[in-house]
C-alpha cells in the first residue's frame, strides 16, 4: 500500500503564503502544514487554522534559525547586529558543526520558545520539521530531538532522498547541490531522532522537486513511489509584495506555480491512476 503526506511549508510566512496553502488545503491537495512560529503572518496563519476544523489536516512546527526574528529575546550568536536571524548561507555555516556550548544553549532557549508559541496558541502540533532544513543540522538535531520529545510531539521529518528521480531530471546544479547537502546531513541526523523515539516516515521527497513540481508527469512521480507513508514537501503559495516582510523574497512565481500544480485537476486524478491514498500524519498507538 502506497500512502502520500503532501505537507505545505511556511504557513505564516506572509499572507500571500497563507492563502495559497489554505487554498491547496480545501482542494484537498494538502493534507498536512508545516507552521513559521516567527512568521509575520503567523496571527493571520492561525486565524485560518481555527476555520478547519472539518479538515483532515495535520499541523507541524517549522522550526526555524535562519530567516526573520527571534521568538526569544537576547540571542547574541545566532543572530546579526540588527537582531535577526544571520540568513541561509551563514546559519547553515554556524550550525554544521558541534561544539560551542553558548550556540547550543541559543539553540535550546530559541526552539523550546518557537515550539511554546504554537502550542500555546492551541494548534494540536504532531510534526516539526525545519526551516532550510536546520533541525538536521549536527548542532541542532539533538536540541530539537530533545525539545520535540519533552513537548510529546511524535513525527518528525527526516529529508533523505535517494536522488532525482521521477519529474526532477532536469534539476538545476544549485538544487542538486543543496538536495544533495541536506540529504546527507538527515542521514547523519536520523539516528538522533531514532535514539528519541521520534517517528519518521518511511520515505521523503521534495528536494530535488524544489520550485518545480511534475505537473506533467504525476502519474510516473507517484506510480515510483516506494511501498510505505510518503512525506512530499511542498510550497504552494501567490505572490507577494516585495516589501511585506522578510519572508516575501520566497513568494514567488515559483509558489504559483506549485499551487496550480497541485490544484489543476491532473494530481488528483494521478492518485487514482497510481493507486495512492492521500492522508495527514497518522496518531501513534501508545
């Protein structure tokens, strides 16, 4: 049996975001979100969760140490002198190693304080899973580990991905090479997480499928899928004004183009070709 989780990334980023994956959402093409606790838009985020309550959607928390401001107050190394995160290139540099006792204790306070923001909203959370991938990082993934476990949250993404296959062939270098450097450091970091009994799906796409989903090859895509729960990340969304936020920069065409492909009729359909049900996170048994 052949089982899909379609999460969409970023919910909060801005509002153009946020509408777009609520719009995949009752198409009925998302089953599962992934929530910005330092997102702009996160008051306008939660507004719409709260209005699906007759969804079949699962929630999860997009921790985040890269992009925009701090939950927490007073973090000196991971962030820059204006007080925000230091960005993609630097946070990945900082974090890829383990070590430095006052990083890791910034970590630590700055995760615990994103999963507390979503959880004292209300959002009933099962997954985290990272911004940029940060939670698979070698100085986070054990902070994280650790912050899910006390906080009961029992999934947790790992981004493994064997390599392009089915409607990514035409990669650019910079996906590749990015596909390739997350992949490896989930595979390093699946151990911590196995070690603090957090549950994983069985098999993960998305990141050589970055910006550029198979609109016309969905039927190949999942008809390749393995056996087993699949995590396929994706980022739907419109458009955003450049100057709504930091997270604007990633509401692009490339969002719009991700939405219609989810949303044009032609996945849906595939599902039924390939023989593939589509569902959130599942509970876990105690």
């Amino acid at each position: 049996m052949k089982r899909l989780i379609v999460n969409a990334d970023d919910l909060g980023a801005d509002e153009s975001r946020n509408a777009g994956i609520l719009c995949a959402i009752e198409g009925g093409c998302v089953t599962s979100v992934s929530i910005l606790p330092n997102g702009p838009a996160l008051g306008d985020a939660l507004e719409k969760i709260r209005g699906l309550n007759s969804k079949k959607v699962s929630f999860g928390i997009h921790l985040n140490l890269s992009e925009g401001q701090p939950v927490e107050a007073g973090l000196r190394r991971l962030t820059g002198p204006d007080g925000f995160f230091q960005g993609k290139a630097l946070t990945q540099r900082l974090l890829s190693v383990r070590g430095d006792p006052e990083v890791e204790r910034e970590i630590r306070r700055e995760l615990s304080a994103q999963i507390n923001t979503i959880l004292d909203a209300g959002v009933s959370v099962d997954h985290v899973d990272g911004h940029q991938h940060v939670h698979v990082l070698q100085a986070v993934a054990a902070a994280a580990a650790e912050a899910a476990s006390v906080h009961g949250i029992p999934w947790v993404r790992i981004p493994e991905e064997p390599g392009p296959g089915r409607g990514a062939e035409y990669s650019s270098v910079r996906v590749l090479g990015e596909a390739s450097f997350f992949s490896r450091n989930a595979a390093d970091a699946r151990a911590v997480y196995n070690a603090a009994g957090m549950h994983t799906t069985d098999h993960f796409r998305g990141l050589y499928l970055k910006g550029d989903l198979p609109s016309g090859q969905w039927v190949d895509f999942l008809k390749s899928l393995p056996p087993g729960i699949t995590e396929l990340m994706v980022h739907p969304g419109h458009c955003s004004p450049a100057a709504a936020g930091p997270f604007s920069g990633f509401s692009t065409v490339d969002r719009v183009k991700e939405l219609a492909a989810l949303t044009d009729g032609r996945f849906l359909a595939a599902l039924r070709d390939a023989e593939v049900t589509l569902i959130p996170f599942p509970a876990i048994q105690n």
